[in-house]
C-alpha cells in the first residue's frame, strides 16, 4: 500500500474489521473490471460474503503499491 492508503487504513482498522467480521467468509471474488487510468490500472472485483456481495476498487499503482481502494 502507498503510504496514504496506508494511513486510511489504519486510521479506519477498528472499524473495517468489525464490519468484515459481520460478512462472514468469503465465498468467492469475480473480477468484474479493469480499466487503465492516468492513476494506472484500476481493477473492480465482485466480493460474495456469506451475508451479501460488495464492490472492491483496487489499484492506481506506483512504485508496487497501491494508492486506490474501497468498497461499495
């Protein structure tokens, strides 16, 4: 991860784990996407849980690190 994502993620850790524990396990991961962009190769992935699907964005590599990704 790049050193932004990083932070958001760590700010955000206590709260992205308790809402992953509520989803159960993964199921299964379908790329869905992926498009280049001036941020790089931006890739979507459908994410099957035992409880609901979500929409993963990941990407906008540099320097073999990721600066984009969220869910929906």
């Amino acid at each position: 991860m790049g050193p932004a994502l990083l932070t958001a993620c760590q700010q955000q850790l206590s709260g992205m784990a308790t809402m992953l524990a509520q989803l159960g396990p993964i199921r299964s991961v379908t790329l869905s996407a992926s498009q280049q962009t001036p941020q790089g190769l931006i890739e979507t992935y459908k994410v099957q849980y035992d409880s609901r699907q979500l929409t993963a964005v990941i990407g906008g590599m540099r320097d073999g690190k990721f600066d984009i990704l969220y869910f929906q």
